[in-house]
C-alpha cells in the first residue's frame, strides 16, 4: 500500500544515512535548541500518540491507523523532505544530530503505535532499529512499552501554524499546476490572503518555508483580491432553472451586472443573497449561483476556506536561466543513478549544450556543482565514465561525469 511505502521509504532513509554518518544518538541536541520544525515534529508525534492511543482504548482501529497513516505521510512528505540536506551535509554538528534524533524519535515511536495493526511489520523495523542498537531493550516489539504523550514537548499552536503553512503551500501548488510551468521553475512572486490574523501571523513567521516550498522569491500578504481574482456569476440551471422560468434571462442579466466579489464571498460562506431583477428583489441561496473566479492576467490563483493564493507567472531572463539551471540538476541526479553510483560518491562532470544551458551554468556554476557532489569541472574529452543527452523544450544539454578516485 501507499502508507506502507512511504513509512518503509522514510525508515530506510534513516538507516542509509545513519550509516553512513556513523551517528552516535546517545548525544543529545535539548529539544528547546532543535530547529522550529524538529519541535513540530515532535508535537506532532504527542497528538498522533495521544489520538492513537484514545482510539485503541475505543476499540477504533479505523481511527487509530487514520491518524497512523496521516503522521506518517507528513513525516516523510514535508519533514524529512523539507530536511534532506540537514542529513545530506557533510559537516558534522548539532543541527544535523538533531535531524537524526528528531527522526528517530518520531520512527521509534511511531512503529510502537502500529503494531497491534501491523504486527509483523513493527517487529521487523523494531529489531533493526532499537534491537540493533540497545541489546537491553526488550526482545520484541510486542513486549515494550507503549508510549507516553510527552507534555514537554506538546505544542498545539506550532501544529496550527504548519497547518496555514501546508494549506497555502497546497493552494499554491494547486495554482502552479495550472499553469505549464515546472515546479522547478522559481517564480517572482506569490500574493496570499488569509481569513484572520492568526493565520496572517503563521504566513509571516514561516515564511521562509512558503517560499522554498513554492519555489518563489518574495511572498506578500493583501488584504483584499481585486489586484489577483475577478468572478463572474452565472445562475445554477439545474436548480434554479424551473423555479423561475421566464424571468432566467433576466436573473443572468442581473447576475452579470451585479458586484460579483461581495456575492462571490457570501456563497462562498454558505450565505444567502438578495438581488435586484427588474422591478423585484429576489432572494438567493449560495447554491443557486454558479461562481466562476478569473486571474488577473499574470496571475495563476487558487482560493479555498477563505485563503487566496496568487502566483505571478511572469517570467524574466534571470528566473528562466535559474529554472533551466535546476533541470540540469535533475538530469545530473538522475544520470548519477543509471551510472551506480552511491549517494556520497563525489564526481568529476561536464555539461555543455545550446546556449542557454551554456548560459545557465555559468551563472550557476557552484549550485549545479554542490547539488550533484561534483568536486571539479571536466575538461573537453576527460575521461567520462559515463555520458548522456538531454533535449527539454527547445534546449538540449551533453552531460559527463565521472567518479572521483
């Protein structure tokens, strides 16, 4: 199953760069010093711990593995992913111990909770993961402790912020696929409103996060949408079309003439509306309209719950020759797989092509260079062990590269 993959997925991360690093988790990073995610993590693993737990005493398995599923999918989705270079970074210390014990303690937990769902499995990531390591603790999963909510490390204020966060991620990315850009192709700027100052305060404090996620450069809060968002009404015929008959020409009219934003905003609450139709004022349900909205040109939105994302697709030379650079580290990454080499294999590589990759990897020399652990540039014919083309829209690019000795 999906759940199964990325719960695997994350533990095997885990256990790949633990190795590698030789990590020593009995030195401990205090939680109050961990970055701010590692400390939502961890307030997110005492609600997952205590829902669990409050849905196993109810007999509710079905609950109990929602709220499983649901932690593991933002462990391995946003906190390990938003984290890869905490672990991928070669230079020891105490953020990086910190990404490895905040990890673990979300893995060592979390495979206690599933196992009276998935017995068999728990036991097997639980002799690798605690059993390899601790020779006193218990022989099996099954005869450990359950765990215990951490009160010290409950934070359910952080956990409502990350969640504005992910929902205008999500609302960003929801208007990004609109449009026929690449995620990898950074953006200049993205506009967002929010529904209360709350959720105003979590957008600034987390900023930076938005802005990586979305891969945009500047982010701005408005107050209002006229500068992002347009609506157009229609009526909603299947409903409304016998009721009124002969006076629907008339109720389009009307609609089409009327204030769309403040109608748009009353049914998007749930609310009803009165509306002038000729001589009569009728009064509307929100399911009666139908509410088209309309970017500004520039502008691909998305709005849902009272939040309004809009991303400013208008691209310049720069920002296209940072997007092409980062689809050469994609095809680098990718060609470094078909070539068999591990992870920490440091490289010798070359990239040439049309102009404007020649253009891209100048400008961004050193990021192609430590994104792929390229430790120097070949020169013509040096001794690739392995080439490869790619072609993308009008560009193409050669690339070779090499392990280092």
């Amino acid at each position: 199953s999906t759940f199964i993959n990325t719960l695997w997925n994350t533990y095997s991360f885990f256990i790949l760069y633990a190795r590698l690093d030789g990590v020593d988790l009995s030195k401990d990073v205090p939680v109050a010093k961990r970055p701010e995610i590692d400390r939502w993590a961890l307030a997110l693993l005492q609600h997952t711990t205590e829902t669990v737990t409050d849905a196993l005493e109810a007999y509710d398995a079905r609950g109990a593995g929602a709220a499983i599923e649901s932690f593991v999918d933002q462990l391995s989705n946003w906190y390990v992913r938003r984290n890869r270079r905490r672990f991928w970074k070669a230079a020891a210390g105490d953020d990086k111990q910190a990404a490895y014990l905040t990890l673990y303690e979300c893995l060592h937990v979390v495979h206690r909770l599933m196992a009276p769902l998935m017995p068999f499995l728990s036991e097997a990531i639980y002799q690798n993961l605690v059993r390899s390591v601790d020779a006193d603790a218990p022989v099996s999963v099954h005869m450990a402790d359950w765990p215990r909510v951490e009160s010290d490390k409950q934070d359910p204020a952080l956990i409502e912020q990350f969640d504005v966060v992910q929902r205008v991620v999500g609302l960003g990315r929801s208007a990004r696929n609109d449009t026929r850009l690449r995620v990898r192709q950074p953006l200049k700027r993205l506009l967002v409103r929010v529904p209360d100052a709350a959720a105003g305060e979590a957008v600034k404090r987390h900023r930076g996060q938005v802005l990586e996620e979305l891969n945009v450069k500047d982010l701005e809060l408005v107050a209002g949408d006229a500068e992002l968002i347009s609506y157009r009404l229609k009526p909603n015929l299947p409903r409304i079309g016998k009721r009124y008959g002969k006076r629907i020409p008339a109720i389009r009219a009307a609609l089409a003439h009327a204030d769309a934003g403040p109608i748009a905003s009353l049914a998007a609450a749930g609310k009803s509306f009165a509306l002038a139709v000729g001589d009569e004022t009728i009064d509307f349900e929100p399911e009666d309209v139908l509410v088209e909205s309309v970017a500004a040109e520039g502008y691909a939105c998305a709005e849902e719950g009272g939040y309004l994302v809009g991303l400013d697709t208008r691209l310049d030379d720069a920002l296209r020759q940072e997007g092409l650079a980062r689809e050469l580290v994609r095809t680098v990454q990718e060609a470094r797989k078909q070539a068999g080499l591990e992870v920490s294999d440091r490289i010798v590589l070359r990239v040439t092509g049309s102009k404007s990759v020649e253009n891209a990897v100048a400008a961004h020399h050193d990021f192609l260079m430590d994104e792929t652990l390229a430790s120097s540039w070949g020169e013509a014919n040096f001794n690739a062990s392995y080439t490869t083309d790619h072609t993308q829209d009008d560009e193409h690019w050669h690339i070779e590269l090499a392990r280092t000795t």
